[in-house]
C-alpha cells in the first residue's frame, strides 16, 4: 500500500485543472461552429417557407439555434474530458498493462 503525498495531489489537481480547460475551450468552439450552423438555415427557412415564417417567432428561432449551441457544448466538452482520462489513466498505468502487442 502506498500512501498519497500532498505532491502527488498536487500534480492530480494541476492536471484536472488543464483537463477541464481544455474541454471547456473545445466546447466553446464547437458551440460557435454548431451557432454559425444552425443559423443560417434556421433563418433562411423562415423567410423562404411559408408556414415557419407563420409559427415560429423569433423566440422559437433562438430556442432552436440556442438548443443546438448547447448541445455541441456539452457533447464535445464531454468527449474532450473523457479522452484527457483515457490518456492519463493508460500514461499512469503499470509497464505491463501498457503492452498491448499480442505474443
């Protein structure tokens, strides 16, 4: 057994830290491209068909576009945090777990 250092938690905090930002980051850009979009055809829809242009209002049109920028926040910050755990769990695993070559 092996006991925890104040370092050791350290170096977990700093790396948590890094993890979160770095979804966060990619989450933002996701949502900026998924805005860009859902716009564009959110808006073109309403002024060129007839029956959008009738019953979505312009509260509707932002709950779709918002919806969709949400969305792709939290799937790619998600995705992004769970391939930052994948890496540093196979980087802090034991030399013979990291061989993965069949003999």
């Amino acid at each position: 057994m092996s006991t925890v250092t104040r370092a050791y938690l350290d170096e977990r905090l700093a790396a948590f830290k890094c993890c979160s930002k770095e979804a966060a980051m990619a989450g933002a850009k996701a949502a900026a491209v998924a805005t860009i979009a859902a716009t564009v055809p959110t808006l073109a829809s309403v002024r060129m068909l007839p029956w959008e242009s009738a019953h979505l209002n312009p509260t509707g049109q932002a709950l779709i576009i918002s919806t969709v920028a949400g969305m792709a926040y939290f799937i790619i910050a998600d995705k992004t945090i769970l391939l930052m755990a994948r890496k540093h769990s196979f980087e802090d695993a034991p030399d013979h777990l990291k061989n993965t070559s069949f003999h």
